[in-house]
C-alpha cells in the first residue's frame, strides 16, 4: 500500500516492531534507501515518537541502469515493545 510513497512507518507483526521506509515508485533501477539512525523521543514513560534519519542514494546521471519500474524500501527490526504516536522521517538526499 505505501511502497508508492516516500515515508516512513512503524508496522507490528508476532509481537515485534519494525520500522519500514519507502521511496515511492522510481522509473528505473538504481535507487537506494538506507537508515542511518532511529532516534526516540519520549513524552512520558509510554508515550513517545520515532525520528528516522534515512539517507535517499540517486543513481549517477551518467550510470546505465535498467530502465524499469523499482520501488526501494528497507525494513528494520527494533527492539521497541510499544508502538509510537508518530513517525518522524528526516532525509538526506545523496547522488
């Protein structure tokens, strides 16, 4: 549902938390996605936001890459017990 979007999310599956990030649907091959940090900023003792710091990779202008539909995310694995209010992304843009 979101692999179309550039976001960050939070999903739970078997008890566990992860943190998923998409770039949305890019034209062709080469794009990449990647977390640098995934910082917790507390409110009270269980409420609390993420803030995940992402680092977007664009292909080199120059590069020959496949030229068809791609759809770069990567999920991780925290080891939150609760899921937070909300979900922060903060990129940085690489080429």
């Amino acid at each position: 549902k979101y692999l179309m979007e550039e976001r960050a999310l939070t999903a739970k599956y078997r008890d566990e938390i992860y943190v998923v990030v998409t770039r949305g649907e890019k034209q062709s091959k080469g794009y990449l996605v990647e977390i640098d940090q995934i910082l917790k900023e507390e409110y009270s003792k269980e409420e609390f936001d993420i803030v995940i710091y992402a680092k977007f990779t664009d292909p080199d202008p120059n590069e020959i890459v496949e030229q068809e539909y791609d759809y770069p995310f990567i999920v991780v694995k925290t080891n939150l017990k609760t899921m937070p209010l909300e979900v922060h992304l903060d990129v940085e843009y690489n080429e």
